[in-house]
C-alpha cells in the first residue's frame, strides 16, 4: 500500500502525486491538513524516513515562530506534538511504501521507493 500526505495547494504536492499516477502507483491520498496524523503515526512516518522531528518542519511558516519551535532546546517529542497541532508545518508531500518513505522535494525523489 501507498499512501502520499498531501497538500492540494501545494506545486510539489501535486506534481509527487501526478508522477505517481503516470507511473500508474496507486496511492491512498491523505490530505494531511483536513485529517491531521496523529503523534504515533507521525513518528512511524518520521522512522520510515529516517530522520529527526525537527528536519519535517517547514520553518518558514509563521506558525514555527508561534510555536516557539524556533527554540532548538525543545525535545522530539514536543515537536512531534506541534506538528499534530499545526499540520501546516509539516514538510510535503510525504510518500510511504512498504515501510519507507520519501519527501517529495523534488517529486522524483519518491521514485526510489518503488
């Protein structure tokens, strides 16, 4: 299964998804900021990724700055719970396959899942 966190405003977002289906991979859409992941998810697709919390953040969102995460003394585990909360700051798109995942920054990189 395939699934791809998705943001339809987003040029990257759409161009992952559009490589996938002229790829002909099915993929389940998550429109990420509508259903929120949820802390546990959140860190199943941040170990499927292999990195930390704090690399997933989109740091340029005035949220970041509202939830203080400009504060690096902040652990995982608060991070995670501010992405949760902001969905927004999340890095998109997100594409998960059999227990990998890749960002979609450029949309080819999602290409070496499969």
């Amino acid at each position: 299964m395939t699934r791809i966190f998705h943001n339809p405003r987003c040029s990257k977002s759409r161009q992952t998804l559009a490589l996938l289906e002229e790829k002909g991979i099915d993929a389940e859409i998550v429109e990420y900021l509508k259903a929120p992941p949820s802390e546990d998810e959140l860190r199943q697709v941040l170990q499927a990724l292999g990195i930390p919390p704090r690399e997933l953040l989109r740091k340029k969102e005035a949220e970041y700055k509202e939830a203080g995460l400009d504060d690096t003394s902040l652990d995982d585990e608060a991070v995670i719970r501010a992405m949760v909360q902001y969905p927004k700051l999340i890095e998109r798109p997100i594409v998960v396959h059999s227990g990998k995942a890749a960002i979609g920054r450029p949309p080819e990189n999602v290409l070496d899942l499969f």
